[in-house]
C-alpha cells in the first residue's frame, strides 16, 4: 500500500518535471524545427509533419553552390576575430589604466566614455558612412574590423571593477622583483581575469558575427559580405520560396556560437556579474 | 644664474620646440619644431574654409550653369562633406593647441631643473620617462584615438545635424544645401501633428515594452531558476543545460527563425493550433498581437541569462538561513518572500536596471521580428510595434529624414543616460575608491 503521504509527493515530482519537462520543449522547439526543416526535401515553409518523411542534405550543398557560403564564413570569421582581439585589448588595457593609476582627467575620461555609451549607436550611422567613404574603406572588412572595435574603449566599467578587486599586494611583490608595468598587466592581470576575458571576446566576437546592420551599410558585393548579412537577405528577399535553404544556413551559422556559449556558459555568467556591486 | 626658465618658456611660445633646443633637448627640440611647422601649414591652409564651412554649410547649391555653350551641372558645395571635414580640422587645432600648451609647461620645467643644476633628459631617457610615468595615458591612447574617430567625431556630427534641416527630399546635398535651424527640428517633433502623434506613441510603446520584456525574461528567469534549483529536481544540470539554449544561439538567427514560426499562414504555429481546432491569430500583422509576439519571443530569448544569474545567486545564500527560518515555522511562501526575494534583488538590481536600459535600445527583436510593422496609418513612417530606435533606424536609411532621427537619438540618450548615472552611482565600480 502507498501511503497518502507519500502517493502526494509521487503526484508532486511527476508535476514539477512534467513543467520541466513543457518548459524544455518551448526552449527547444524553434531549434529543433529549423533543423528539421533543413533537412526535409522541397523549399516551402509549410509542411504537413514535424518529421520530415526523408532525410536530405540537399539544402547545405546548395548553399555552397549558390551562394558564396564559404567565403561568407571566411570573412565573418576574419572579421569576428579581428575585432575580438582588438576590442578585448582595448578594452583590458583601458580598465586596467582608470583601474591601476591615477593621472590627471581620468574622472572625466570615466565618465566622458561612460556618457559616450548612452548614445544609440546608429545614430552616428551616416557619419561613419561618410568618414568610411572618406577613407576609402567601403565594402572593405577593415572598415567592420574599426567600426567594431571602435567603440571597445567604452565598456571599461566591467574591466576596471574587476580589476579593483584584484588585491594591489600581488602587484607590488612583482615591482619590487623588477617586473615593469607591462609585464605586471600580462603576467598578474590577464591570467587572473581569465573568466573576464572570455566573457569579454566572447561577446565581442558575437557581436561583430552577430551584427548585419553596419555590415550590410559597409559591404557591397557579394563576394564580401558576410554571414548575417547574407542569412539576413535570403530570409528578407526570398523567405517563402527557399525557406529550407535558409534552414539549413541558420544552423551552419548558429552551431558553432551555440557551442562556444554553452562551452563558456560560466564564464559568460561570472562575467556579467563581475562589475555589479556585490554589497 | 642664468634665468633658464623664462627665456625657455618664452622660445616655446614662439615656436614649439625652440625652448627645447634652448634647454639642450635637441632631437625632442627638432621634432617638436617639425611639428609645429606642419600643423601650422595644416591649419592655416584649411582654418578659415573649415570655419565657412560649419558656419555656412556652403552657399552655391548644384545648379546649371552655362559652360562655353551648353548648360552643365557644376557641382556645388556638399553640406554634409563641409561639417564633416570642418570638424576633422577643429579637433586637429584643439589637439594642437594642447600639445603647444604641453610643451611651454616642459621647457618651464626643463629649464627650472636647469637653473638647479640638473642634466635634462637626453631623448632616450625622455622616451623611458613617458613608458615609466607617463604609462596609463600611453596605453590608453590608442583605444582613445579610435573612440575618437568612430565614436566621439561622428556622433558631434549626429547631434550638429539635429539642428539642421537635412532631411529628403528638399534639402538633400549635394543636390541641394542644408541649414541650421536651431531647434525647430525639435519643436516640430513635439507639436507638428503627425509627428508629435508618432513621437508620443512610438515612446509610449517603447516604455511599456521596456518594462514588460525586461520584468517577464527577469520573473520568467526567477520561476524557472526556482523550479531547477528545487530539492525536487532530478538531473540539475541536464535542465539547466538545456534552458540556456536560447542564449546560446546567435540572436539574429533566433529572431529570423521565430518569424518564420509565427507566420500565420504556413508557420507551424498555427498549423499546430488547428490541429487542436483553433484558428490562430495573425501573431505579426495583427497590432496587438504583434506586440504579444515580441514580447513572447523576447521571453523566451532573454530568460535563459536570468536564469543562469538567479541560480548563481540561490546557490550562494546560506543554508542556515532558510534552516532557521523552518524551526521559526516558516512556510515555503514566507522563505522564498523574507530570504530568496531579497536576496536576489540585493545583487541583481543594478543588472536588471542595465537590462532595462538593454531593453529600451533591443533593436534586432523589432527590427527583425516585425520591422516595426503593421503598419500605422496615423503615424508619421512609423508601424504599431516600432520603438524609438528602430523608428530612428527608418527614419536614417529609408526616409532621410536625418534631422528628425538625430533628435530622437538625443532623446534616447536622455533617457538612457538619466537612467544609466543614477544605476552607476549606486555600484562599487565607479565610486572614487581608494587604492586598496
């Protein structure tokens, strides 16, 4: 015999992971249909089962076939990784100056870049079309690569209330053994900000993978374009007529920055926390 | 003793570098003198059309004129080419100016240290000294210079543009020159009807919509955080895993794909709803449900990071707390209100308030999920579920109406900055602190 007691919590668990379990599915299902769909024979967006009735791979060659797809790889990751070590320098190199030193005007460079920040970035838009176009820098990756890390400087914030927790005693053992401003950043800074500097090039290289808006102002041609923008175009010119094709492009995108996120999950959360007071 | 210092000071004011050479610093004495004679070519050459510039924004539009026999189009002055070049060169004068000012200050000092008797730093040790005690504005410099360019020029450029009248189709260089007009972009933004109807619409909008996404992802995050923390939940991790998923896909793809999925016509949404025998909803081209639809997705885009942040913080309040609370005889309401509540909003504040400030700029949920549709007849180039940004974002590059974009630009830095000073000074971070 099950006692009522215990039949009670039987009926719990099976409740609380049925909920789990309805919540698991809402998260996943976007995901799981476009990958179904990627592989699922014809074009249109409607189809008549979850399941397709055969497997085919069809999409992901077309998309090296028809379009640049590669090479769209190829420049996204160029231009990603560029700009996050660019960005992620800058950035350290910033909080470490306004965190480590005092020197004049460094209240109001703080709260100058702060400020600097609260402005919507497309706003300036057209002028660094116009600076761009001046420089002679349209429809080239460089531009991206400037643009991206451009504004890196101004997220110093994080950098420096991380660094102000790092105890000043490590840094004055390693002076008083010689060692020179330089080699206190790369030998006690950057490896204790390891979880810091992953959220930080995480989230820059996101950011320019992630970014079609200045890419597609930028880049001309098709030939160096680069993921987002070509995803951004085939789903906005064609989306009912190639919808499968452009499955299969959101997965080759999406799958390789899932995975560094979920890889680096921890980091991202410590990072993000890192700079907000903790009482 | 000879006077040092004043001759010093007095050769640098005349020319950058002479001091310097006074002073025996011959190789900084002669680069300072280069550069004092190129930046004076520069300026001189481009002050005075720089100041016209930005001062008339040019004054011969494009027109026909009569060159030998036939009318051609010669070319007339470009507003926008005159601002953006007028400001390169005053930042080149401001930058000049501090530089010259920089170098009457060392040769002072330089020739006081030598009245007492002190050896100047020959070149190399002047270079050292910089690397040594000069470190924090040496390595800041470049991050800086690229601020600058990218960041600080174009958007003095934005906001001068707020006071003009450049917008399509009547004042659109190089086909035609701009002016300024003061605040009348403005005025007109607030009073003009269709555009003051857009304006407070558009911003009425944006708040609700920056409320509601940022406190559903927050509670949304809590709930779920909650429910995988329980004692009752078997295999944590596996859920946890599986919820952050939507944080981890790039969030245009998501956004791409939710709009494919809510497509009222062939999206499986609906076609699942049939199946159960309800007729769906036109989830992105009805204004309601448009707004529901962002805000679903926005839910189900930005709950996974409240979560993560929430169970990192359950996980650190003390077991003891809630142990004392149950010999208290407290329930599992009154433990999670007086001990959980509390203690998530104390670390998490200042975040939720940055998200917020996330939430009134999250240009690519609208942008790509509706594109700011459907449309709204009685606003001016704007639809139902556009918020300020993505109306900006329009009004940049499809209206052209430049001016009127630059002061609701402004207008979100108004409210974001109010938001982000009074949310900064209440954190560790940018409180004058003391070295520890």
């Amino acid at each position: 015999m099950i006692s009522a007691a215990k039949l009670k919590k039987i009926v719990g668990d099976f409740s609380h992971h049925l909920l789990l379990i309805v919540i698991a599915i809402v998260t996943i299902y976007p995901a799981l249909w476009v990958v179904l769909a990627s592989f699922r024979p014809g074009t249109a967006l409607y189809s008549e089962h979850l399941l397709p009735e055969r497997f085919t791979i069809e999409h992901y060659l077309e998309l090296f076939r028809e379009f640049p797809f590669a090479q769209w790889y190829m420049n996204t990751l160029k231009i990603a990784i560029v700009s996050m070590v660019c960005s992620t320098f800058f950035v350290l190199l910033t909080g470490y100056a306004v965190s480590r030193f005092r020197f004049r005007g460094r209240k109001s460079l703080m709260s100058g870049l702060f400020v600097l920040n609260m402005f919507p970035s497309f706003m300036s838009m057209i002028a660094v079309y116009i600076l761009l176009l001046n420089m002679n820098l349209l429809n080239k990756h460089s531009a991206l690569m400037f643009v991206y890390s451009g504004g890196a400087a101004m997220g110093y914030l994080l950098v420096k209330g991380y660094f102000d927790t790092i105890p000043r005693s490590l840094e004055e053992a390693a002076r008083i053994d010689g060692a020179n401003h330089w080699i206190v950043f790369f030998r006690i800074f950057v490896p204790l900000s390891r979880p810091l500097i992953v959220y930080l090039s995480v989230t820059s290289f996101a950011g320019a993978f992630n970014d079609f808006i200045f890419a597609q102002m930028v880049l001309r041609t098709k030939e160096q374009q680069t993921l987002a923008v070509g995803l951004y175009n085939m789903v906005s010119s064609q989306f009912s007529t190639q919808f499968t094709l452009f499955a299969a492009g959101c997965v080759l995108v999406a799958l390789p920055i899932t995975l560094v996120f979920m890889f680096f999950q921890r980091f991202l959360v410590e990072g993000l926390t890192a700079g907000a007071d903790k009482g | 003793m000879k006077p040092n210092r004043k001759t010093a000071s007095i050769l640098s004011v005349v020319a950058m570098g002479l001091g310097q050479i006074y002073n025996r610093q011959y190789i900084k004495g002669i680069l300072m003198l280069l550069l004092h004679g190129l930046g004076l070519y520069y300026i001189v050459l481009n002050l005075k059309e720089a100041l016209w510039g930005i001062i008339t924004l040019g004054e011969k539009a494009q027109q026909l004129e009569l060159v030998g026999k036939v009318y051609k189009m010669v070319p007339g002055d470009h507003s926008i080419f005159l601002i953006v070049q007028g400001l390169i060169v005053l930042f080149g004068l401001i930058v000049f100016g501090y530089v010259y000012i920089a170098n009457i200050k060392d040769a002072y000092k330089v020739g006081k240290s030598l009245e007492q008797g002190i050896r100047p730093h020959n070149f190399i040790e002047s270079l050292k000294y910089v690397s040594q005690h000069r470190f924090p504005q040496l390595i800041i410099s470049v991050p800086l210079l690229f601020v600058f360019f990218f960041t600080v020029l174009p958007l003095v450029f934005s906001v001068m543009i707020a006071f003009t009248n450049y917008s399509s189709p009547k004042y659109l260089p190089p086909a035609n020159l701009i002016d300024w007009i003061g605040f009348d972009a403005f005025k007109q933004l607030f009073t003009l009807n269709k555009w003051a109807n857009t304006f407070y619409g558009v911003l009425k909008w944006n708040v609700i919509w920056a409320v509601l996404a940022t406190v559903s992802t927050f509670f949304g995050g809590f709930g779920v955080a909650l429910l995988v923390q329980s004692t009752r939940t078997r295999l944590k991790s596996v859920w946890r895993t599986i919820y952050i998923l939507p944080f981890a896909i790039p969030s245009f793809v998501s956004y791409l794909i939710m709009r494919n999925m809510f497509n009222s016509q062939f999206g499986p949404i609906n076609q699942y709803l049939k199946w159960i025998g309800i007729q769906g909803p036109s989830w992105l081209s009805d204004p309601t449900w448009a707004k529901v639809t962002v805000l679903l997705v926005n839910l189900w885009h930005g709950y996974p990071i409240s979560m993560l942040l929430i169970i990192g913080i359950l996980t650190t309040i003390s077991k003891e707390l809630y142990q004392a609370a149950e010999v208290d005889g407290a329930s599992a309401f009154q433990k999670f209100r007086m001990i959980t509540f509390p203690s998530v909003m104390y670390s998490l504040s200042p975040i939720l308030i940055g998200m917020f400030a996330g939430n009134v700029n999250s240009f690519s949920a609208i942008f790509l999920l509706t594109n700011g549709n459907p449309a709204n007849s009685e606003y001016q180039f704007a639809g139902n579920t556009d918020i300020l940004i993505t109306w900006l974002y329009n009004l940049t590059m499809n209206q052209g109406n430049y001016n009127f974009a630059s002061v609701i630009g402004i207008i979100i830095f108004i409210i974001l900055a109010t938001l982000s000073i009074w949310n900064v000074r209440r954190t560790r971070s940018f409180k004058e602190e003391d070295l520890n």
